[in-house]
C-alpha cells in the first residue's frame, strides 16, 4: 500500500516526484494529473507493481525517468507508454526484472540508458534500440557499461538455451549489422559454441522477395543463416567462390530457379550445415552421392527438396526411389519430389519399374535373326546337295530339281 501527502503545494509547481517502496496490483501511467505538466524528473523505486498501465500523456516535459530497483509482475501492457515524452534524456531500468524495453524515441542529441543488473532484459530488446539511434542524428549511451548484460539463445548444434552476453558484444553484432549486403536485413541469430574454441556470435541475413539473380556477396562475419527465398537465383557457385559464406549452416533458397547442387561439393557448408531449403526450383537430378556423404558424417542435417521436378528415367526408379525411403529421417518431404517427364506431375515415389525400364531394341538386336536365317539355309542347302549325291549314286540318276538344272563345263568331274 502507498500513500502519498503533499502539504502546501500545488501540483503544477512540482517538478521532482519519487514513489518509494510501493506495493499495487497495478499503476497507470495515464491516470496522472495533468496538472502535472511541469514535472522534470519522475521516480518508481524499489516497489512491487504487478501490471504497468497507460501512457503518460500529460508528462511530455519529463527528462529523467527511474524506474529502477522494482519488480514488475507483467511486460508491459502499453509498449507505447513512454512514447510522448519527447524530451527523456536519461532512463534508469537497473535492477529491474522485465525483458523487453517499451518503445523509446530519443529525440534529445545524447540520451543515457541504464540496463545494468538486468537479470531478464533481451539482447534482442537492446540492439532494436540501438539501430533506431544508428539511423538519427541522436547518440545513445549505457549508463555503467561494463556492468550492462542482456539474454540471448545459445545454439550448439541441438541444443538451445540462453546465455548472458556483454554489452559489448551487442554492440559487436549492431556493427554487423551495419555490414549487412544491399536489399538485405540482417538480425542478431545467437552465440554460437564451439568445442575448444571461443564463443561466436551470429548473424542471420534475410534477402527475400527482393528479385535477386545472384546470391548476396560479402556476408557479415559469422553469418550462420541465409534467406534467400522467392528470387530469381539460378547458381549457388558462391557456397565456393565466397569465403563469407564458411559459416553458413542454414540456408533456404525455396522459389528460385536453381537447376543443380553441383557447387555444394567441395564446399564447407556441405560439411557444417543444418538445414538447406530448395523447396519449387529447377533440379533436373540430385547428386545422391554428395548429400549421402553428409548424411553419413551427421544425423541432424535435414534436405527440403519437395516441389521440384526431376528428369526421371529408369536409374530413378532404381535407384533414387530407394535413396529417398532409406534417408526418410534427412529429408522431411522426400514424397513430395515430382517428375516432369510425364503427362501428370507423377512423384518419384510412384514410379513403377516395370513402366519405365523398358528397354527399346536397336537394329543390332535384328542382326541375330539374319545370322539365323544364313545358317539355316546353309545347312538345308548342304543336306539337300548330300541327299542328291546319295540319289545319284545309289540309283544313278539325280533327284529333282537337280535333274533338270544346265549342265555346268565342271560337271565332268562328277560323272
């Protein structure tokens, strides 16, 4: 319970007001007198609010705002809620359990923020913070920086968490940003560990719907996402060519018109990655062997290829067909790859052997019958000659049609 007794004093002249150690379900921001409209610093400490309300809406000349050392019940139910004070220089949020900041507009050329022994505020929360003052003329500043922590994810491979990172280290990934390639937007993605080695933190680059025909070059460092998804891309050379695309581990490409996996040979990401996405582009085949070699290295890669339509024959009943219900666990739509070689758009699954391996003989094949019938000519025209010689000398006369054939100037010899 709080109570407040102002002796003597008339609310249009206060210009410092500090609530102590205040215990309510709720305080609304949008309640407070507009009579006090000549208020320059307003405090909330070390209370217990359980929901924060409202907007303040008559407090507009407030330049110093703390609201440190409480412990709030709820976000905040009004992101907007400190949205009107257009001339707040310094913001005091220490000790403080909330997670995201409610909307800051630094309107003033040097704005101090003070975050520090925020056991819950996000990385995330901080550096949208940061991109708004990188883009203005107005300079944010951190009030006890070394003392400044924020929680992110933290990926190792399978496993997720969050991790207490430094301001310093945010403030690392907001240069990244800053790097980010043309008609792209680049996020904060994590901290990323690595056995025996330092932790790294990522970035996630998103170029999607942009009408791109190359692949982004030059990715911020650390960059371990890739979106590329709805374009006009037809290569993806650059997973060797460009030295920035090293860290990549997930990569969706969905709705191009990539026509083959060729350049993933050879290539680290075909050794690190976890997810690549060519969802409904141009594949005419799959080189099995390259991503059966992955399969084989790691259990959690996983291959999206539904969409595309192959040039199907009878190696792909055989063979491809197989590879895809043995490797069902890597390649979650393995049932929705098509065949374009077919007057309805058929899936690889239900090719039947016996329709497609049929196999079309070719003149050599006929050469066989005509050796055949040589031979057997040749051999009724010896048992032919044999019977008239057996005729001939038995009864002494030739058999017809020998009989009546003109005599030949060689004959002699026989008679």
């Amino acid at each position: 319970m709080f109570s407040c007794i102002l002796i003597g004093a008339k609310l249009s002249n206060i210009q410092a007001l500090h609530i102590y150690n205040m215990t309510a379900d709720q305080f609304n921001f949008g309640k407070l007198s507009p009579e006090l409209n000549r208020l320059i610093s307003f405090s909330i400490t070390n209370s217990y609010i359980n929901r924060l309300l409202g907007r303040l809406e008559h407090t507009h000349q407030i330049a110093c705002l703390n609201l440190s050392n409480n412990i709030f019940g709820t976000e905040w139910q009004d992101p907007l809620a400190l949205e009107n004070l257009k001339q707040l220089a310094m913001l005091d949020f220490s000790f403080v359990n909330i997670s995201i900041l409610p909307n800051i507009k630094i309107e003033v050329p040097i704005f101090w923020l003070d975050v520090s022994n925020n056991t819950k505020i996000r990385c995330e929360s901080l550096l949208d913070l940061m991109k708004k003052s990188g883009n203005s003329k107005y300079k944010l500043n951190f009030v006890k920086h070394n003392e400044t922590f924020c929680m992110s994810s933290l990926s190792f491979h399978w496993f997720n968490t969050t991790e207490k990172v430094a301001l310093r280290e945010v403030e690392g990934i907001k240069k990244l940003r800053e790097d980010c390639p043309i008609n792209c937007t680049c996020n904060w993605h994590g901290l990323d560990m690595v056995q025996d080695t330092i932790t790294l933190q990522t970035i996630q680059v998103h170029c999607s719907n942009k009408q791109l025909s190359n692949l982004p070059e030059n990715l911020p460092e650390n960059t371990v996402l890739l979106n590329i998804t709805n374009n006009n891309i037809t290569s993806i050379d650059a997973f060797v060519s460009d030295p920035t695309y090293k860290t990549l581990r997930f990569f969706y490409a969905d709705k191009n018109n990539i026509s083959n996996l060729l350049s993933l040979e050879g290539s680290p990401f075909i050794d690190n990655y976890s997810v690549l996405s060519l969802k409904l582009n141009q594949l005419k085949s799959l080189p099995i062997y390259i991503l059966q070699n992955s399969f084989t290295r790691f259990e959690a890669h996983k291959v999206y290829l539904g969409g595309n339509e192959l040039d199907c024959d009878c190696s792909t009943a055989q063979s491809l067909k197989i590879w895809l219900l043995a490797n069902q666990r890597h390649l979650p739509d393995y049932d929705a790859i098509l065949c374009k070689n077919f007057p309805y758009k058929l899936k690889v699954l239900d090719l039947d052997q016996k329709l497609v391996c049929i196999t079309e003989a070719d003149w050599t094949q006929y050469m066989y019958y005509v050796i055949a019938a040589e031979l057997s000519m040749l051999l009724l025209l010896i048992g032919k000659v044999s019977y008239d010689y057996w005729v001939f000398k038995t009864a002494g006369y030739l058999p017809w049609p020998a009989s009546k054939m003109p005599k030949l100037p060689c004959d002699w010899v026989f008679e």
